[in-house]
C-alpha cells in the first residue's frame, strides 16, 4: 500500500522560507514522477512543481525562482524549498506520487 506523508509546513512571514518534505513507502519510489500541488480555500487545487526520476523540473510559472523541488531516492523522500514566500502562497500542499497516490497534505501560511 503506498503512503505519502508530507511535513514541514507552518506559518511563516512573507520574505520568509519553508521546507517541505514527502517521504514515500509502498513504491518503488526512484521509479516515479513526484510532485507537489496546492489548493487556497475556495480554490482548485493546482500544480506546483514536479520531478521525474530523471531529476528533470517543471515549475508553474507563479512560483518559478522561488520554489525548488528536489529528491533523495536513498530516502524516498522528494522536497519542496521555498523561499521569497507571499501571502497567495498559502494553501494546503499536497505530495503525488505517479498518477494516482496522494498524501493528506500540509498547511502552509504566509502572513502580510
């Protein structure tokens, strides 16, 4: 059974930096495209940055220079450092694994 289980959200000042982590189990984790989306109350949940096994990185345009996604296959973990935080950055961030395994999500908070 896969697990995804997120941490290392908070609140935080705009300016300031986080970082989150995903750690996978069940999965062949160094085979998989991870990922991480986010969704603001009364918003869709939208996509973040993603990671092929590879190492390749796509960004959505609105966190492009701020936010870096990165993996560490030996500890099935994938990473989300953020910095340059705005206030729109707050949402629940959400971990993926492939097509179909999500995690339970993390709020992150971003005060004006």
């Amino acid at each position: 059974q896969v697990q995804l289980v997120e941490s290392g959200g908070g609140l935080v000042q705009a300016g300031g930096s986080l970082r989150l982590s995903c750690v996978a189990s069940g999965s062949i984790f160094r085979i998989n495209t991870m990922a991480w989306y986010r969704q603001a109350p009364g918003k869709q949940r939208e996509f973040v940055a993603t990671i092929t096994s590879g190492g390749s990185t796509n960004y959505a345009d609105s966190v492009k220079g701020r936010f870096t996604i990165s993996r560490e296959n030996a500890k099935n973990t994938v990473y989300l450092q953020m910095n340059s935080l705005k206030p729109e950055d707050t949402a629940v961030y959400y971990c993926k694994q492939g097509i179909f395994d999500w995690g339970q999500g993390t709020q992150v908070t971003v005060s004006s």
